[in-house]
C-alpha cells in the first residue's frame, strides 16, 4: 500500500485517496452542518448519512475560494484522516492541491497544520491545471494533448472559474483569466429562480445543490436547447420532475423518473428545429464561412480541457 494520500482540498467538496489508485476514496462536503432536527454540528459523511438535511445551517472553511477558517478546516481533516481514510500521518505523504494565487498567508498556516498539528513526512503542493493536463497526457500518450505538450485548461470551482493554459506541465500563471463565477453563484440563482416561482427554498442549499448536479447540465447548443425549452406538454424534451421531501414519507429529494433527467443527451440536432431557427442558423454558418474563407485557422479547442469541480 502506498504511502502517499493525495487530498484535493476543494471549497465545496474534499475528494481523497491513496497515491496510485484510479478513484478518490473520500469524497465529502468541506463544511459541518447542523441540520434543524439535530443540536450537533455533523462533518462530512456524517451530514450525508443523516436523515433530515432540510434547512440545513452551513459553516465552511472556505469563502471566496480562500481559507478563512483554520481551526474548522484542522477539524475536518483530523475527521478525514484518522476516521474515514485510517492512516498515519507520521508515517505517509500529502500531495495536497490548493487553488490557484493561493496568498502566502494561507500557504504559511496551511504548512504549520499539515506538519505541526498533523505531522506529515513531507508535502507537495500542486495545482488542478498541471495534474489535469498530466493525467491526460499519461493516459493517453498519443493524443494531441501529449504530443505538443499544452493545453488550456477550464477550471470551475465552487467560488470561480480559471482558464489556465499548462506547457510542458508547468501552469503559466501570468496568463491565468480568472472569473468570479462558480458552482455556488450558480445554486444560488437556481434557489432564487425556484423560490421567485414556487416556494421559498432560500435556505435550503443541500436540496438544491442536489437539484442542480441530478438535472442541470452545460449546453452545447444554448439556440436549440432555449427553443426546446420554450416547447410546451410533452414536446419539451427537458422538463423533469424533482420530487421535494415532505418530512413524513419520505425525508430527501429525488429524481421521479431518472429516464427523464437523461433525455438532454439525445436532444434533436439543428435541422429538427423550427424551420425558421434551421434558417437563420444556416445563414449564421454561412456568413462564418465567408469570413473564414482566405485565412488560416487552427482549432485550439482540441487542446481545451474542461474540469468541473463543483459548479455541476
């Protein structure tokens, strides 16, 4: 068994193993809740295995993407390390990933827990880009992204977005593009949207994080996927039912019918559409053309890699 534990130390969720294994072991939230039937704060696994997550209040050591609260964070490891991974410290490795800009403040304190407080042989610290862009590069050895050893790398988080682009596995930074947009803007939209139209689902974040991983998804086509939408009964191929918790016969949501939360992947293509949506993208397409004809392009969107953390 290897020595070293790789810990991805993400604001929404902890992701967790032993070095060489293909799948995280762990994967947690990285916050303690305390759920409105209970007077205790729950870590983790224990606030996913608990009956009742309506109303649920949240303490999270991150905000922001950035590390504000140590004391809670030591506490959530200490639970992490000792209970749910049954290692020790003193005797393995941390590969830990931190996010990108990571100020030195954080990384001086977050030293001082890794090896004060918990005693680890050494540490490595990386970033998600780089390992990204190694992992598919060694798993697939002749793919472009191995060959010309670059690739940009989209990086969607809990609190914000990068666009990084790595050569030769090295992150560069100077060209890093950071939006402050991510996972938690867009569940708060989604409770603002639910609760504007139906009920008042503001304090519910777990219900509807939950929502959001079972049924949204990133469009491929937003024309075609907005005209779908607006289709009414039976014609609109994404309406999907989510079933809330009632507190009595059953305590958690869930997806009524999984078949239909599935139907985005066999969406109909553009020449299915309305004709007047199939005409104006065909004058689209040609107008791109022209314009394209006498110059030289290359299509850089091969080397795009996307990873998603917790924004879906």
């Amino acid at each position: 068994m290897s020595n070293v534990v790789v810990l991805d130390n993400g604001a929404a969720f902890l992701k967790a193993g032993i070095g060489g294994d293909r799948d995280p072991t762990v994967v947690i939230p990285n916050c303690q809740g305390r759920p409105s039937s209970s007077k205790k704060w729950l870590i983790g696994d224990q606030l996913l295995s608990h009956q009742d997550l309506t109303s649920v209040s949240l303490r999270r050591p991150f905000d922001r993407g950035y590390l504000i609260n140590a004391d809670l964070q030591r506490e959530i490891w200490s639970h992490l390390f000792l209970s749910l991974l049954n290692i020790n410290p003193s005797q393995s490795s941390l590969l830990l990933v931190e996010p990108l800009f990571n100020l030195p403040s954080i990384q001086r304190y977050t030293d001082e827990l890794i090896f004060e407080d918990f005693g680890f042989k050494s540490l490595f610290v990386a970033d998600s880009p780089s390992l990204v862009h190694l992992y598919e590069a060694s798993h697939r050895p002749d793919g472009i992204v191995s060959k010309t050893q670059c690739s940009l790398v989209v990086d969607c988080g809990f609190s914000f977005t990068h666009a990084a682009p790595v050569f030769q596995n090295f992150t560069i930074n100077y060209a890093v593009k950071r939006l402050d947009l991510g996972g938690k803007a867009l569940t708060n939209y989604l409770k603002e949207l639910v609760s504007y139209r139906a009920i008042n689902v503001m304090d519910e974040t777990f219900i509807m994080d939950d929502v959001k991983e079972k049924l949204c998804f990133v469009s491929l086509d937003v024309r075609r996927d907005l005209e779908i939408a607006r289709r009414p009964g039976k014609d609109n191929l994404l309406r999907c039912t989510y079933v809330l918790p009632d507190g009595v016969t059953h305590m958690k949501g869930y997806v009524k019918d999984q078949s239909e939360a599935q139907k985005y992947l066999n969406l109909p293509d553009v020449g299915q559409l309305s004709p007047d949506e199939s005409k104006e993208e065909i004058n689209q397409l040609e107008t791109t053309s022209d314009k394209l004809e006498d110059k030289r392009t290359i299509d850089l969107t091969k080397n795009v890699e996307i990873l998603f953390q917790s924004s879906l």
